[in-house]
C-alpha cells in the first residue's frame, strides 16, 4: 500500500490530539488484532508512551503492513458509532477522510467504507486486499457453452472479435458493481464482489450479462450461430491471491463452478445462500427453488415462464 507521508500528517494528528495512547492502540487492534506497539518499539510493556510519538508509530505501522485504509474506515465507525457505548469525537477526521480520497479512494458517506477509485485504476485486490486476506465475497462463474464448436465453426478473427465483445460486456456488468473479474480463460471467467451488497452486486451483473448478450446474439454477433452462456453465482469465504491460478482454487468458486454446470443455456443459477436474504420483488424474477447434488438453487433466464 503505497500512502504518501504527507497525506497521514493528518491522522497522526487526529490521533494525538482525540484519544489516549490506551485508546489509540485499541483502536490499531480492532483491524490488526495482534498490534502491539510495545513490539515495534522495543520498549517494556507499560512504559510510558508520549502521544505524539504513539500516533507516529501507529500510522506508520498501518501504512507500511497494509492496514491503514482500514484503520481509517475503523476510525469513521466509531466516530459515528462510538466504542463499547462510549463516543468518541475525532477532531481532525474529515481531513483524514480527504487525504485518502486524494491518494485516490472514492468514499461512500453511507458505508463508511473506501473504494479504489475506478476512474483512475481497476486492480485485483481493488486496492484494498493483501496477499492471503480471506473475506466473505460473492462469486459469479461464466461458461460459454459449446465453445469447442463455435471455435471449429468460425473463423479465428470472427471468434475473436465475438470474444472480445463478450469480454466488454463481461467486464462492463462487473466494474460497474465494484466487482472485479478475476480469471478470463478461453471458454469461461469468473468475478468477485466484495463491496456492498455483494451477493446483490453478482446476480445483477449475471443478469445485466444475459440481458446484453440476447440483444448482441441478434444484431452484432458475427458468428454463425448465437454464443451461449451458463452462469452460477455463489457466496461464501474467499482468500485473495495475486495469482489467478491461486485465485480459482478458492472453495466457494468451485462450488460456483457447480452451479454453473446445473444452468441450462443463457441461464443465471444462484445458491440458496444467494437469494435466501433477498427481497420478494427479486426472487420473483426467478424460478421455483429446485434441488439437485444437494443444492438449493433458482434459475433466471431471459423469457422464463412462471
């Protein structure tokens, strides 16, 4: 995490002059539970800690290991929230929040939360994730049905302009979300959704995906015949990896992977872990619940019949 030194003057500052060094490493503890700032130091626990000094290197650990937009997001929520019922008033956080949009974060008022800023870059981890990380996010598989075929049936630069534009669409449906596509191979990809309502983030982009893809089939598709897409669409643990190879051995994607085999063509299939907690007016888009290889899953498809 690459944080300006100039842009975390601000906290150090918020820091020292809002809370006590107790508080300060209380707080470094609820996003890095085993800080201890003793460690870092090398003093004796329990010496005395000047604050100023205790702020420096609390943000300065933050930075440097990966923490610090979370501890920012940390110090939001509990100024808004207060900690174990007490309040805490954050002199100086609003020029905190400021310094980080302008290393180039978006911050979203209502989550409290930051996000890369995808007018300026679309990474992986979005900015965010470290080497290792395991966090609840939503997965969504796509499969191009009878690829083998269509590739034997067309010419390489149609199959890859076709390709290409199905990418766009893709890439489009899942950015838009905050999501972001994690592995793009000849036949299929997969995506990730972290932010938000994520699980909500994956179904619409698996819709937006069929959605665009009935209307390309009729007007632009240079193919000889219509692509065709399977799509599943999960929720569960992920642990991020730099490596994509890495990245698709995640359980819940493979368990994404299943759902996609249980879709029939240009077909979004969604665990019951998906639209359990969605509303009515949502789940209605979909078929009845089936079961089959022990899943609970519904089926939406363009034109489905109720």
């Amino acid at each position: 995490m690459n944080i300006k030194y100039a842009n975390t003057v601000c906290c150090r500052k918020c820091l020292q002059l809002s809370l006590t060094v107790e508080m300060m490493i209380r707080f470094a503890q609820l996003v890095y539970p085993n800080y201890d700032i003793y460690k870092r130091t090398g003093l004796k626990e329990g010496m005395p800690i000047p604050n100023q000094n205790a702020a420096e290197r609390i943000v300065a650990d933050m930075v440097k290991d990966g923490y610090y937009v979370d501890f920012v997001e940390a110090l939001v929520r509990v100024d808004r929230e207060g900690l174990m019922g007490r309040r805490h008033e954050l002199k100086g956080l609003s020029n905190v929040v400021s310094s980080l949009i302008s290393e180039g974060y978006s911050f979203d008022k209502v989550s409290g939360l930051f996000f890369e800023n995808q007018q300026k870059q679309i990474s992986h981890n979005w900015g965010r994730l470290k080497e290792g990380d395991e966090r609840k996010m939503a997965v969504l598989r796509i499969d191009i049905a009878g690829n083998s075929t269509l590739v034997k049936n067309n010419p390489r630069q149609k199959i890859e302009q076709a390709y290409n534009d199905l990418r766009n669409i893709v890439n489009q449906a899942v950015t838009s979300r905050l999501g972001r596509l994690w592995s793009w191979e000849g036949d299929g990809a997969f995506a990730a959704f972290l932010f938000g309502s994520a699980d909500r983030m994956a179904i619409y982009a698996g819709m937006e995906i069929l959605h665009e893809l009935f209307f390309y089939n009729r007007v632009w598709n240079p193919l000889k015949s219509p692509i065709n897409l399977r799509l599943g669409a999960h929720v569960g643990q992920v642990r991020y990896s730099s490596s994509e190879l890495e990245r698709i051995k995640n359980g819940t994607v493979k368990e994404a992977m299943v759902l996609e085999a249980l879709a029939g063509n240009n077909t979004l299939c969604v665990s019951y872990a998906m639209y359990a907690p969605m509303e009515q007016h949502i789940t209605d888009l979909f078929s009845s619940e089936k079961t089959a290889r022990g899943w609970k899953y519904r089926l939406y498809k363009m034109g489905i019949e109720k």
